[in-house]
C-alpha cells in the first residue's frame, strides 16, 4: 500500500515505542526449559573478503553476524554453529579467532572442503547443532538483541503444532519502513503460483492501536499465522526433521527457492508456521555484495550501531560494492534464469496448473513488462536477455522436475503455446 505521511509517522511512533520497551524474557521463555537451548546456524561463504591481518577483521560481514548474536539478551543462546561453505577468502582466519574467544557461547565452525550450496550447509549445521530449538539467520545479517528470545514456548501455549516462527528482517534499514495489508505477507498458493512473502514490512491492522499482543507478560506483538516462511527463524528441531529437513538446492547457485520447499514440506507435514512482525526480534539484512535497487534512509544510515560502535552507512557502503563469489549471489543474468528454472520446477512437481501458472505470469513480468522484482538487480536486461532467461530458466527447471509425476513437456507445451513463443523441449 502507499505509506502516507501520516501512517508513516504512526510507524515510526510504534517502533520507537516498542524499541524503548525491553521484553519480560523471562515470560518469553520459561528459564528452566530453554536456559542454553538454542543453537544459532549460519552458513557461510566468501564473506571475509578482507584480511584481519591488515586489520579489517570488523570490516567483514560475517563478523557483523557474530557480534550481534553474541551480544544476545537473556541466556537462551547456547552455542553459534557456523558452516564454512568452501570459503576461498579469509573465513578461516575470522573464524579461528572468534573460536577463540572465551565466554559462555562458543563459536563453533564446521568446514567443507569446497562448495556444496546454502542448502546442504543448513542440513549440516542442523546435524552438528546440539540443541532441539534451532535459530537460523544469513551470515550478512545484523541481529536485534532479543532476536534469540524464545517465542516459540508461548506460541505453544495457543498452537501446539507451531513449529516455526520466521522474525522480520529489514533490506539495508534498521526498522521496518512499509505497511501492507496482512493479505501480503507469508502466503502461497501452490495452483496459482501466488506468494507473498513481505517479512520486511509491518502489517496494516497492527497499527491501531493498541497493537495485538502474544500475551500480557512477554508484552511481544502477536504473531500472525503463514503459509510461507523465508531464512530468519527459529524453529523446533523435531518437527523441521518431521517435514524432510531442507530440500537439496545444489543445482541452483542462488537457492532462491529454498524458501519454497521449506514452507510447502512444513505444510504437508501439519507444521504450523508463525511470522512475528515485532521489530525487537528483527534482523537487518546488509545484503553484502549487491548493489541493488534498496531505498535508504537517512536517520539509519547516521545511526551507530552499539554493538559495532559504527554508523550503519559504513556497513551499507561496504555492502553495495557488486560481488558475484560471495553467499549465493550470482550474476543478474543468472539469478534471473534460476529464479524462473527454481521456482518452475518447484510448482510444476507440486501442481501441473502451479507450474503453468508461474511459467506463464514470468512471460507477461518479466519478457513483455520488464518487471523484475528482486531488489538485488540493479537493473532489467534487454528483451532478448529477458527471453533467454525465461527460456532457459524452464529448460532448467523442467529437466530438474522431470523425475516428477507431472508430464512436465505437456505442461511447458501448454504454456508456450499460451504466450505465443517457440515450443521448448526438455
């Protein structure tokens, strides 16, 4: 929705007003049960681009990462398991020295030998995680002190299949900056290829006030039922095992559907799934590497952030420099081509109309309307790109989908005869 001058100032107000209120974290979660009880994961990639030797140790991502979940309020936080994904750059080192540190939460790292994709680096940090509640966030994110509080033990006590909660994270900004109706935010449809996911923004009806609560001692804002779930969560070990885990994304650099499986396998699993728009359990996303479309603003950007005791412009600025050997980003061109390929094959094995449906809406989008709408491209490719990666894109993701039950080529016959375009042949 348009944010008008006067919703924006209401924002602002809740948001300051919320910041400046501490959560009761012992009403958050019951002291003896989740005292030390979860493991913070993180995967990580080539986010150590400068040497600690010439001393730019802080001027790396990750350890952006690291210094805020080790700031974490309260004492849920056990350990942070940290998976080296083949780094090439100074990971090693970063992480020999935060293995080092003393203090009550280890950093404890796991290193492959080369690079095996975000996906099968979460399955192995759940495996090495020793805690049943597991906190999942991106190695270039920023983490509110209370992003560890455990909100899943009072979900419980109204949805005893919640297993999941997804917590806001803000693209380049420090709070949300968007209101949107509550219709846009964490939803799929598996037959018309819609989602939403919107973690970023807050929801419309949480501005009258006063703002719907979890319960009256945590003072949390109440979360808010979803169908879909992005990579800032905490989750409950025994049912994310229930629905399958994570699905193997190997075949895709950016894993850009990662998020897609994870919410339809926790679905079928009769896992529910909660998003907290609360800005106190937030994550600010630096989105290193990409320069990108993201607005900013400038009471964030003069903002020192006190745990790093630096203007969150520095990050932001070290951040926006283009790198493609870094997390999953990859090159416009590709991500494009794998966002088209990724998300096809997941609709089209899960339903033959899903498939046609997102097939069909990224012809009008994408090739006749130009519209991209990741942020982390800086700009739309020519038609004949936009083509291309369409094309190449179901190509892609219908051999990758071929194992299904869905007769896939009558599904892209279909589509392509739709659209107009030439038949495309797996």
């Amino acid at each position: 929705m348009t944010l008008t001058s006067d919703t924006a100032a209401t924002l602002d107000r809740l948001v300051t007003d919320l910041t400046a209120t501490p959560l009761n974290l012992t009403a958050v979660a019951d002291s003896h049960r989740t005292r030390r009880g979860v493991s913070a994961l993180l995967t990580t990639y080539n986010r150590c681009p400068f040497d600690p030797a010439a001393g730019r140790l802080r001027d790396n991502p990750l350890t952006w990462a690291l210094d805020t979940l080790l700031a974490q309020a309260g004492n849920t936080l056990a350990e942070i398991v940290v998976v080296d994904d083949g780094s090439t750059d100074h990971t090693g080192d970063v992480l020999d020295y935060y293995t080092a540190l003393p203090g009550d939460v280890p950093v404890r790292p796991v290193r492959l030998a080369a690079n095996a994709g975000m996906t099968v680096g979460r399955t192995i940090a759940v495996e090495a995680a020793s805690c049943d509640w597991l906190l999942f966030g991106d190695d270039d994110c920023l983490f509110s002190p209370h992003y560890a509080a455990h909100t899943l033990t009072r979900l419980r006590d109204h949805d005893r299949a919640a297993g999941l909660v997804m917590l806001p994270f803000y693209y380049r900004a420090l709070h949300p900056r968007d209101v949107v109706d509550r219709d846009e935010i964490g939803q799929l449809d598996l037959t018309t290829a819609h989602f939403s996911t919107r973690f970023h923004a807050f929801p419309a009806p949480y501005l009258d006030a006063p703002a719907p609560r979890l319960d009256t001692e945590s003072g949390l804002l109440a979360p808010l039922p979803v169908q879909m779930v992005g990579g800032t969560f905490l989750a409950d070990r025994t049912l994310l095992a229930r629905a399958g885990g994570f699905a193997d994304q190997s075949r895709w650099r950016s894993a850009y559907a990662e998020a897609l499986h994870l919410s339809a396998d926790l679905t079928h699993a009769g896992v529910s799934m909660y998003f907290t728009p609360d800005p106190r359990l937030s994550a600010p996303h630096l989105k290193f590497g990409a320069a990108g479309r993201f607005p900013l603003y400038p009471d964030d950007l003069d903002t020192v952030l006190p745990v790093l005791d630096r203007p969150f412009a520095d990050l932001v600025a070290l951040s926006s420099v283009p790198r493609t050997n870094t997390g999953a980003r990859v090159p416009d061109r590709r991500l494009l081509t794998e966002m088209v390929g990724s998300f096809f094959a997941f609709f089209v094995a899960r339903s033959p109309a899903g498939g046609h449906a997102w097939a069909t809406r990224m012809h009008r989008e994408l090739v006749v309307d130009a519209t991209v709408h990741s942020l982390t491209v800086t700009r739309p490719p020519n038609l004949a790109e936009r083509r291309t990666a369409w094309h190449d894109g179901l190509i892609s993701g219908g051999r990758a989908a071929s194992d299904s039950v869905v007769d896939v080529q009558a599904v892209l016959d279909d589509v392509t005869r739709a659209v107009g375009e030439p038949r495309i042949l797996l």
